[in-house]
C-alpha cells in the first residue's frame, strides 16, 4: 500500500487553520502559523479562532482571513453548533485543516465540512477522523510549548522556520498606544494627581517640556490575574506591597503602574492601587477597559511587565517586553514565556509543579514564598538596564 502524500506534495491552496482556545496557547503557535505561511506562500490561510483570542491573529500577515468560532451567539449548543460551524465551513470548499487545537470537536468540525485533508495530532480519541494524524512522542512533552507545535508540522513534512513567536502591532494602534504611555511617561506626580481629579489635562507638548530637565518616567505593567485558577496567582498583596516599595523608590520623580487584565481583575486592580497610600495616582487601573489588541499594543510600550502565568505574559514575551514572569504551579519549562527579555522567578517545591488550579495541600508555599522585594529586586535592575538605554 502506497504511502498518502504530503502536505508538500499536496500543496493546498486554501487552508483552514484551527487555533487553540487560550490566549497564551494562540500566542505559543505563532511561530508554527508563521511556517504554514512560508510552506505555502500563494495559499489562502484563514484562521478560525474563538472571540477572545482573535485579536493574536487580525493583525498577523501569516493570516489572510478570520473566522470567528461564536459559541455564545452564531454556533450555540454543543451539536447544533458544531453542525451549523460545519455547514458554514464547507461553502468556503478548503483543501486542508491543520488542527493546533488538539480537541476531538476540532476534527469533528472539519470533517463534517468535507474538508478531505485533516491534520492534527492523534489525541483525545480524534485519530480516525484525520487523514493525517502525528502520534506525540515522549520527547515532545518535555519540550516548550512552540516545539510541540511546530513538532507537529515537521511530522506532516512540513519545513519548519524560527521559533520566535509572532505578534504585530499595526502602525495606527502602536501611535494610539505610544502617544497615551509618552503622556504618561512626562508627567510628574502631581500632574498625574490633577489629571485623574479632573483639575487638569496638559497635552504632550507641555507635558515634554515639563519633562525635558528630567528623565521620562518609567512605566511598569502589571498582570495580577490568570484564569486558570488561585495556583497560578501571586497573591494580589504581594502586588500591592510591590506597587508601594515601587512608587516609594520612584515616587519623588515619578512612576507610573499600568494594572491589566478583564473585569474579573478590577477588585485586584483596586486593591493595588489603595495599598499606595501616600502616591494611589501611580497606580493606573486598566482592567476591563482595553481590548486584547489595545492591551497588547500598550504592553509593548513597557518598560518592564510583572505577570503571573498567563495569556498576557505570552503576549509579552511575544513582543518582547522585559518581564518578570512569576511561577506557581504550572510547568516553567513547558509553558514558560519565550523571550530572552524575560526571567522566571519561582520556588521549587517537591510538589512542583503540581499543575492544579488550587493546591492540593492549601498552602501555596510555591507563590507565598516569593516576596515583594524579590520581585522588586529584579523590577529595578531591568528599569536600571532600560532607562540607561532608552529601550
């Protein structure tokens, strides 16, 4: 029996990209969406994706088109949707799905949508849907998350490319973003306390020539949340604590501390922001106010990001940010931000990592244990580094 073709071979000329469903997920396959790209240069690659991770790829040139997967409103109902998504699928008449998500559902999908080739990784009992399934070897699961998906396409004999992940901010956003952070960055504290009472707004050029005898004030970002659960959060008065040793050291010639997240992380936002007693016009609560590209395009002006593992410590590392990524229960290596301008501080226990959403023995020894000064310590020698070098 002869074996089936490659992809290569095949050489598909509309391809249907399923991504994963976490925003740090998406982010991690970035690089493998940029080799299907250089693969197969003249094809038409559309992404489906759900809602919230769609922004990773609208502004990608790896993507020509995006297919929104709305579970809450267009595909409703575990069957009636998935049938309904096929049916809408199978218009667009495409020669090949490449499955990043590793669901049964995704292959379900897309052989429904007649879709004749359907490759993917043979998991959660899918294989016998896929025309071209990868088996996952042992070494693959203890590699970083991009090999795992960029294993999967040098297994379908797919060429693969850089590792480095793949996040664009188009011109107009990046202006929006760095016009609203040089702002910021001019302002010195009392300005920013006139600012958010409502007393006064100073443009950019006064706010420069405020600033032209000092140095542009640094901007950190925070990232208290994560929705995976308690075990990946440092807790919230450990970021709190942290605002306070920051704006006590900056305070005097100004600092600003950009809060992000959804709205389920504006009760952390707050407390952050009351724990600055003497300086709260630090503290800048964006929870819940920005979309996923507005956030991302905003990270990127940075000087340094504080995150827990999550969606948003991906996206920086995928633009590059300096970061301070900190660890609980989840696995560093796997999942750990792929950036050189990142560090990962955590504690090793011998129930780490655990890979729970709550801790199994109810401690949190693994979070509790990282102070705010030890992330503090590592805050300032990266503001050290980049404001002597204006990066």
């Amino acid at each position: 029996m002869s074996a089936k073709p490659s992809l290569l071979e095949l050489n598909p000329k509309k391809i249907l990209i399923r991504s994963t469903n976490w925003i740090g997920d998406a982010v991690m396959t970035t690089p493998a969406v940029h080799s299907i790209r250089e693969n197969f240069p003249d094809a038409e690659i559309t992404m489906l994706a759900v809602p919230w991770v769609a922004d990773i790829f609208r502004m990608s040139p790896d993507v020509d088109n995006l297919f929104i997967y709305d579970k809450k409103n267009l595909y409703q109902g575990k069957v009636k949707g998935v049938f309904k998504l096929a049916d809408d699928l199978k218009s667009f008449q495409f020669d090949a799905a490449i499955l990043l998500q590793n669901a049964f559902e995704a292959a379900l999908i897309t052989r429904l949508a007649g879709i004749p080739v359907r490759a993917g990784y043979k998991r959660d009992g899918r294989g016998i849907l896929l025309s071209h399934g990868v088996a996952i070897s042992d070494e693959i699961k203890t590699k970083h998350q991009v090999h795992y998906y960029q294993n999967l396409l040098k297994e379908l004999g797919l060429e693969t490319g850089s590792d480095s992940l793949q996040l664009h901010i188009p011109g107009e956003l990046d202006h929006w973003a760095r016009g609203l952070v040089d702002c910021l960055r001019f302002q010195s504290p009392v300005s920013l306390l006139e600012q958010q009472q409502g007393t006064h707004n100073a443009g950019l050029p006064e706010l420069k020539a405020l600033g032209r005898e000092g140095v542009a004030i640094p901007v950190i970002g925070f990232n208290p949340g994560a929705a995976f659960g308690p075990a990946k959060q440092w807790p919230v008065d450990k970021f709190a604590a942290l605002a306070s040793l920051i704006a006590e050291n900056y305070g005097e010639s100004g600092c600003v501390i950009m809060v992000f997240g959804t709205a389920a992380d504006t009760e952390a936002a707050q407390k952050i922001r009351n724990n600055c007693m003497r300086t709260p016009y630090h503290v800048l609560d964006m929870t819940g106010k920005t979309s996923l590209k507005q956030a991302m395009a905003l990270i990127n002006c940075c000087d340094v990001f504080v995150t827990n593992d999550s969606g948003l410590m991906h996206v920086a590392a995928g633009l590059g940010t300096p970061s301070i990524a900190i660890f609980g229960s989840t696995d560093h290596i796997a999942t750990g931000p792929y950036s050189k301008n990142s560090i990962i501080l955590r504690r090793e226990m011998e129930c780490s990592p655990c890979m729970q959403t709550h801790c199994p023995q109810g401690h949190l020894k693994c979070l509790e244990s990282i102070s705010a000064n030890d992330v503090y310590d590592e805050v300032a020698q990266m503001l050290s580094g980049n404001l002597l070098t204006g990066a």
